[in-house]
C-alpha cells in the first residue's frame, strides 16, 4: 500500500472514456460479509476492456470514474465476516469486476465476493492464472451450460486460436469430443498443437468442410467467437435435429432460417451478468473450480502474449490489444 496508514491504495482509474487510464490514491476498501480483501498480484486484460476504455461497451454499465480489469489473480490478505472457504495467504483467481458498479482488478487490492472466486491451481504462474476467468468461463457456460458437450460429439469451433477460442477447443477436448477450429494458417500449428483438426477458413469453403468432416450432416455444436457472417454459417452447419449453435457475439440481426430448416438450437452467452445484476455468481466461482482442476491435470493452457507489462505501462497493453497485435493473453503484474 502506499499509504503508512495503510488507509489508501495505488489505483488505476479511467476518469473519461477513450482518454488515458491515470495512475491515483483511492480508498483502502474493507472486507464485507462474504468478502475477502485481495492483494493483486496480475490483472489481466480482455478485448472488452479495451472497449470499455473507449466507450464502446454500454452494455458494460460503466460509471465513471472505474478502475477496469474484469480478471486477477492475487493473494488473500484478509477476510470478512461469514467467510470459510478462503483463509489469509490463500492463491486466488477471478473474474471480479470493472463492469457495472464494481472495482476491477487495476489496483492494488480489492473486496470480493467469495462468489466469484477459487483457489489458484498450483501449477500455474499468477500471470497464466489472472488470464482464465472470463474466456474460460464464457467457453464453460457455451459448452457445457448450455450445449452439454460430451464424448462421441463433433464439435467446430469458430476462432480457435482466439482467446475464448483456444480455452474452448480445450475444454471440448477434456470432454470427450471430437474437436474442429477454424483460423487462419498461421494458426495451423496453435490449434493442432491442441488436438483439434484445423480448418483454414479462408482457403476452404463452409460446404467443403462439413462434408469433409460430418459427410454433410453437420456438426454437433458449433461455438462461434467471432459473429458477423461467421454465426450466419455456423447455423447453416449444425447437425439436423440435435445440433447446437452457441456464440458469444450474437448482437447483430441475424436469419434464424436456416437454423430453423435444420431442426436445431442457439444459445447465446453473456458472462457479465453475474457481475452486473448481482445473481448467479456462484455458479462461476463452480465454473472455475472446474478450471483449476482441468488446468491442475494439465488438459487447459493459455496463451500468454510474451511481452510483460507493469502498472505504468497499462495504456500500452491497451493500445497493443486495439491495434490487434498481440499474440496471446495480455497480463499486467502488479506485483
């Protein structure tokens, strides 16, 4: 803390949209009931923070001023009241905030709801650990919540070298399923270092590959991460009568026709309704349990960018993350 009081903490804030993040003292935060106080050791960054930055994601619900930072990892350094699962000097990770009214992870410490957390795995830095939350729940709550993956199914991910993307291809894998991703070649190698089949999207056509791989009757579920034009095919790919279309980005208007034609379902996903209306957290802190055990057996990695960045160099992470050349999670250390 930077204050000898201990009253005050060194945090991160955005005080207008699409303006630089200024480094200020704020108030030490307490502990609650079903809180414990963390000391943050990584934040780290998704493509919503950086939308959120610029004043591109209402459905966010930010209020300015906020410190940002959806995930983190750090340490236990004090609990509150009715608290049993987390003890002082515990490895913890989470998807804790910077939506809505809540603190993000670009500060020091933070009060969280025991909810949205779970023991860090052992194997795992705290930099691989602040990058899970959010992908590999939004990944979880696709595959499993709402499509029930599992083994003898064939699978198509839409972007499977991306962040939801990569965690998703795992997960499936881990379960059982026969795994397809789509991605560019110079993803080739990534996504068949997984054990999934590639598809290069822009060499092979959607009826080529369904042919090639489900003799023309459709994948069993299809995971789309990137929207647009890509949700429109993943409808005209699902297997008639049983296949499931889940995505991430179904915000724009789409025909639900084909879908229709072929008997199947879609399911959407929106991870930060939790944190917004205060419901269901739980329910991730479950997911991530999952997580720590799937990441402990060795069957979940994540790619890390390989440049490292410290607290001061925060609006660099972001500006890298906008101008699309990162390779990998991005992750600030704050300690």
């Amino acid at each position: 803390m930077t204050s000898s009081a201990n009253t005050t903490m060194r945090a991160y804030r955005l005080e207008n949209f699409a303006t630089p993040i200024r480094a200020t003292d704020i108030t030490l935060p307490t502990p609650g009931p079903r809180e414990v106080l963390v000391r943050i050791h990584a934040s780290g960054l998704n493509p919503l923070d950086t939308k959120i930055r610029a004043g591109k994601a209402a459905h966010a619900q930010i209020q300015l001023p906020a410190v940002l930072g959806l995930d983190m990892a750090g340490v236990v350094v004090a609990v509150g009241d009715e608290v049993s699962e987390f003890s002082a000097g515990d490895a913890v990770y989470g998807l804790i905030g910077g939506v809505g009214k809540e603190q993000g992870s670009q500060a020091e410490f933070a009060a969280v709801d025991v909810a949205l957390l779970a023991h860090q795995p052992g194997n795992i830095s705290m930099r691989e650990a602040a990058a899970l939350p959010l992908i590999f729940i939004t990944a979880w709550e696709g595959l499993v919540d709402h499509a029930n993956v599992h083994a003898g199914q064939k699978v198509l991910i839409h972007g499977g070298a991306g962040g939801v993307g990569h965690i998703a291809v795992q997960i499936a894998l881990a379960l059982g399923a026969d795994v397809y991703a789509t991605g560019s070649a110079s993803q080739r190698d990534l996504i068949t270092s997984y054990g999934a089949t590639f598809i290069d999207y822009q060499t092979t056509s959607v009826e080529q590959y369904v042919d090639q791989y489900t003799a023309g009757e459709g994948f069993d579920i299809v995971y789309d991460t990137v929207g647009g034009t890509t949700l429109d095919a993943s409808f005209a790919v699902a297997r008639r009568y049983r296949g499931h279309v889940i995505s991430i980005l179904g915000w724009g208007n789409h025909s639900l026709a084909p879908l229709s034609f072929r008997s199947a379902s879609y399911s959407g996903v929106f991870t930060l309704w939790p944190l917004l209306s205060g419901k269901d957290r739980a329910h991730q802190g479950e997911i991530l349990r999952h997580a720590s055990r799937l990441t402990g057996e060795g069957k979940i990695r994540v790619e890390l960018d390989p440049r490292r960045f410290q607290p001061e160099q925060i609006d660099a992470a972001y500006d890298l993350m906008e101008a699309g050349t990162t390779r990998g999670k991005v992750v600030v250390e704050f300690v």
